[in-house]
C-alpha cells in the first residue's frame, strides 16, 4: 500500500512572476523545479512586454503560456525523432550483428 502525502509535507514557495509575489504550495523536492518554472513564466512575460505589442497582464501571460507551449511541442517533437532514429539505428545494428553471425555460424560448417 502507497502511503500517502499528508499536507504536513508541503511546503509554500514564494515566487515572483511580472513583478509580484505568488505563493505556490509543494513537495520539498519540488521546491527546485517549481522555482525555475515560475523564473521560465517570468522570462516569457517579459519578453512578450518587450515586444511591446500585448497590452494587460492576461493577455502577456496567454502569450507567454503559448509560447512556451510551443516550446514544450518543438521539443517533443525532436525528442521523438531522436528517438526513432536512435530506434531505427538500434534495428540496424542488430540486423547487421545477426548476418554477421549467421555468416560465422555457416563458415564453421
């Protein structure tokens, strides 16, 4: 039986995202992880202000979240085609040793 987090086991992280403060409840492993998201969040907003061409904190913030969304379906998408590449290659090496084998197997006959 998995045991369950109590919510002893949280703790409140204070981030700052477009110039104010959020408090985020979390695992303390997350604590990492959820600090260098809110500064990812705080990152894209500021540039899509920099751009200048998105008025209000709503509208940055739909901004900011689609482009990192981008991001995030950019980077799936070359880790998939890694992955199979690196699938295909794995398929060729193993044909490539089975031949070679079967190659020794027949010479020794």
């Amino acid at each position: 039986m998995q045991q369950q987090e109590s919510p002893t086991d949280r703790i409140i992280v204070a981030v700052t995202i477009f110039g104010k403060e959020y408090g985020f409840a979390c695992a303390p492993e997350e604590k990492n992880q959820l600090e260098k998201a809110a500064a990812l969040l705080n990152e894209k907003m500021q540039e899509v202000r920099n751009i200048g061409r998105i008025v209000g904190q709503e509208r940055t913030t739909l901004m900011a979240g689609i482009m990192l969304a981008k991001e995030l379906i950019q980077t799936r998408s070359a880790t998939q085609q890694i992955w199979n590449e690196a699938q295909n290659d794995t398929t060729r090496l193993i044909t490539h040793v089975d031949i070679n084998a079967n190659l020794s197997e027949t010479d020794n006959f």
